[in-house]
C-alpha cells in the first residue's frame, strides 16, 4: 500500500456496487457545508487521471465543476436567470432563437463539464455547411462564448472553451452613403411629404430608424433646439413596442441645425391636422412620427414609402433606410468633424467603432494631412 494522499489532495476507491472507480475531490467549506467532487471512470488509471487534472485546476485557482447538467439545461437556465432579467426583449429574443435553432441541436447534449473546443468548431463548420453566413456564425459564437463565461463565473466550467475557438472571417459589408448632392436630391423629393421631418431628422442627426420611430414630443425642445434619444421602437413578439436604448452611449442629447427645428414644428402641426381629422379613431402616444390615426408608425410601410421617394430622385434602389445615419457620419467626416465628435452624435459606444466603418472617407482628409506636412517641411 502507497502512502495516504493528504488533506485536500483527494481520494481515489472502486465501488462495489457496479465496479466503477470513483475519486473525490475536497472542495472545502460552501456556504458553511463541506463539498466534495465524485469523479467516475472505468478504471483506476481513467480516475487517477481525472483527479489530476482536478487538482491541478484546484491549485491554479480555477474552479471544480460541482454539477452534472447538459448545456442545453444550461442554456436554459442562462436565458431565463440571467439574460431575460438584464437585456432588452428583443436581444432576450434574439439569443432565445440561437439557443433553440442552433446550439441546443448541435451542443446541447454534452456535458457542460465535457463540451471541449473541437466541439465549438465542428458546430461553427457545420453552420457554414449549412450556408449560414459566416457573420451569423460568429454571432453563434458570441452567444455561446457569452453564456460559457456565466458558467465561469458560477463554477461550472473550469474554462470557457468558446474563446478558445477562432470565429470565421467576415468581410465588412461596404456601405454606400449618400453624397451632398444626392442628399439634397433626396429632400427636394420629400418636399411636403407627411415623412419629410423623419428622413431630415435621420439624414441630419444620424439617428437609427427604431430611434427616430421612438422619439415623444417630449423628447425635442424646440425652443432650445435640442433632441434626446432616449428611447426606440421595436417589433419584440410580433408587436411594435417602445424599448429603453441598448448603452448609456446611445442615449445622448443632440442640437437641432435651425433647417430641422423648422421641419419639426411643420410636422407638429400637419400632426394636429391629421389628429383632428382622425377624430375619435385617434390614438393618443406622444410620438413625433406616427401613423395617420396616432399609433406607432410601422417600419415596414416606412421603407415601402422610403423606397418610392428613391424612385422620385432618382436615387439608386438599394440604397437603405440605414444608409441615411451612414451619410450624415460620412458628410461630417468628409467635412472635417473629430471624430470623437462624430461618435458622441451616432451613439457609438466605442470611437473605433466610429474609425471602423467610416475609415473609408478618411484618404481625403489623409491627403489633407500629408500636405500639412509638405507645407511644415518643404524640400
């Protein structure tokens, strides 16, 4: 017989029972009660080795996983305890859909304490397989890297195998902004459109459509030109709704450019025309853009009209809702704004998201910079 192991070192036995080989691991004292850690194998040796690796997390300060539970149980668990309460519906949604679609189905079997990176990368190669984007599949990613590092922080893994795993390459969508041209084009067209406010708000301020869609009257200070983006609309179950913004950043207040503070006050009244010929069918929300009887305007009948004022300036088709907040930032890049500046008006949480997705109006303001140095240094 080999010398005893000591005090926290674990212990090592076969069960008669059903001749498993079972080791302990002493998780010492949690919340007053002593835990212990059994760990299973068919032989000695398949035990031993487990134990070691358990030690050896011990003694590295990382945790023992002390439940036995699938990750499917959970993921369930993660959704309902911890995303649900701390995230906006829609994002709640949003991973609820990854979890059930693609990560339950592919990974929900395994052990929590068993899922290894090489199973992270078959389930993200079999996504693209399937002919998901790999920008879909990174997201994937991101909610299962999310979720492993709560697991983490609860004990339950001794490692977040998800950050092991390198997520695909994804070209960054190119963006098309509109020119000062063909955004005056664009306004001439909406010229007395019952949405005229709501482009020029987009266009001036770079504001989201769900933002702009979100805007109370009580929100804009006309009188001191200033707007507050406090809130959006949007489709959470099926069913429009107003939702508090996703970061601090995002909820800013801006200064309105004299041309919109007109605009607005024109819209608040065509608004009380329509409110009065809507009569009883009116619905009372306090929203800047609304529908022709006073509920939320709907984004889909949103882009139908924004698609047909394209058609009337002749502007490219393709051109999206979204590309209206691309060419304010663009035009104010292209016009010399910091863009420290440019990242407190889109509600960007980082700058580098700011240098990331313009970074392709900056050549001309790079060249501006080498003849600052040609100017500084002439040969």
């Amino acid at each position: 017989m080999g010398a005893r192991r000591g005090h926290g070192e674990g212990s090592i036995y076969k069960r008669e029972s059903d001749g498993l080989w079972v080791a302990t691991v002493d998780l010492g004292y949690v919340n007053g009660k002593r835990r212990r850690k059994p760990l299973y194998g068919k032989t000695r040796r398949e035990v031993a080795e487990k134990l070691k690796i358990a030690l050896r997390d011990q003694q590295q300060g990382l945790p023992v996983a002390t439940e036995r539970q699938t990750v499917s149980q959970f993921l369930d668990r993660w959704l309902v305890e911890v995303v649900k309460p701390s995230v906006r519906p829609r994002t709640h949604q949003s991973y609820a859909l990854h979890v059930r679609r693609d990560l339950g189905p592919t990974l929900g079997h395994h052990q929590l304490t068993k899922l290894t990176p090489a199973h992270v990368q078959a389930m993200m190669n079999a996504k693209l397989a399937q002919g998901l984007s790999p920008r879909t599949v990174q997201i994937i990613r991101s909610v299962l890297r999310r979720a492993l590092g709560q697991a983490l922080k609860w004990g339950l893994v001794a490692r977040n195998v998800a950050t092991l795993v390198d997520p695909p390459r994804a070209p960054r969508p190119e963006i098309h902004p509109l020119s000062p041209t063909q955004g005056c084009a664009l306004l001439d067209a909406a010229r007395g459109d019952r949405h005229e406010a709501l482009y020029r708000v987009a266009l001036s301020l770079g504001l989201r459509q769900g933002e702009a869609l979100g805007l109370r009257w009580s929100d804009v200070d006309l009188e001191a030109g200033v707007l507050h983006v406090r809130q959006a609309l949007q489709r959470v179950d099926r069913k429009l709704r107003v939702v508090p913004l996703k970061t601090k950043r995002s909820r800013r207040s801006l200064p309105l450019p004299e041309v919109l503070v007109g605009a607005l006050h024109d819209h608040r009244d065509r608004q009380q025309q329509a409110r009065r010929a809507a009569g009883d069918r009116w619905r009372e929300t306090e929203l800047v853009f609304t529908s022709t009887i006073g509920t939320p305007a709907e984004p889909r009948n949103v882009t139908r009209s924004f698609k047909a004022l394209l058609t009337r300036a002749g502007l490219p088709d393709e051109t999206r809702f979204h590309d209206l907040r691309h060419s304010c930032a663009s035009l104010l890049v292209a016009q010399g704004v910091h863009p420290r500046v440019i990242m407190e008006i889109l509600g960007h949480s980082q700058i580098s998201v700011t240098m990331n997705t313009y970074a392709h109006v900056l050549p001309a303001e790079q060249r501006a910079a080498a003849a600052i140095m040609d100017r500084l240094f002439p040969a």
